[in-house]
C-alpha cells in the first residue's frame, strides 16, 4: 500500500471525481474520467472543471506529507491557466510539481492531458501553507 492511499481528500475534489494516481515530495499525478456534468455545449470538457482540476494538482503537489494519514493544508493565492487543447478522450490526468517553495509559501506547476496524452492545459499556482498546516484523518 502507498503512502497516500489512506489520505482524505477534500470533499470538492471526491465530488468532481478526482484520484490520486501518484503522490510524493513534491509530485502527483491526479485523473478524472469525464461525466456529461463536466461537460460543456460542445461536449469537451468545462473550463471550470479543468481550472478546478489544475488548482487542486498544484495545491496538492506541495502538500504531501510522509505520514500515511495527514498532508498539509495549504491555500490558493493566484492560479494561471492557459488552454491549449480538446480533449479526445474520457479520461482526464494532471501532472504537478513543486518549481519553488520557502517557509510559508510555495509555487506549483501542472499539466492536463487526455488519456491519448494530448496537451489540454497548462497552469501555474502559487500557494500558502495554512497555520494549521497539516489535516489528519480522524
């Protein structure tokens, strides 16, 4: 078992279907298999969900923690996304990582792609460790 597999996730990430494929020091990998509510008139993936999948991949690229049932808390300060592509698929991944970080604040890139590993987006955050850093599974 990983480290990770035992981790609560924040309700709003379960709600949009997201799974941790890969998670360590400074990386993770999230999915997400399309549904039609993520889906907008064109039948590609919503802006919205894409924006709320790259938030919650930089966000949680600099929050791991060794511990098998807590990570740290951490807040969005400024999130930047460019959209590159359409999905071809129903399946969604993130790529994300840690590109800098000090005491209380770190910077996080990540990346969308389809499950044909085409570039659907791109963002860059930047994030603040909560005082209450960590968030143990109770």
């Amino acid at each position: 078992m990983t480290s990770w597999a035992n981790k609560i996730m924040p309700p709003f990430n379960n709600h949009l279907g997201f799974v941790v494929e890969e998670w360590r020091e400074k990386h993770i990998k999230m999915s997400a298999e399309l549904k039609p509510e993520h889906l907008n008139r064109s039948d590609i993936p919503h802006g919205g969900f894409i924006s709320a999948l790259l938030d919650a991949t930089t966000a949680l690229s600099g929050a791991y923690s060794d511990d098998p049932t807590e990570y740290r808390k951490a807040l969005t300060l400024s999130l930047n996304i460019s959209f590159l592509g359409q999905a071809q698929s129903n399946t969604l991944y993130a790529v994300g990582k840690v590109t800098a970080s000090g005491r209380n604040i770190y910077y996080a890139s990540a990346e969308v792609f389809d499950s044909f590993d085409n570039l659907i987006a791109s963002g860059q955050g930047v994030f603040r460790y909560r005082k209450d850093e960590t968030h143990t599974k109770g």
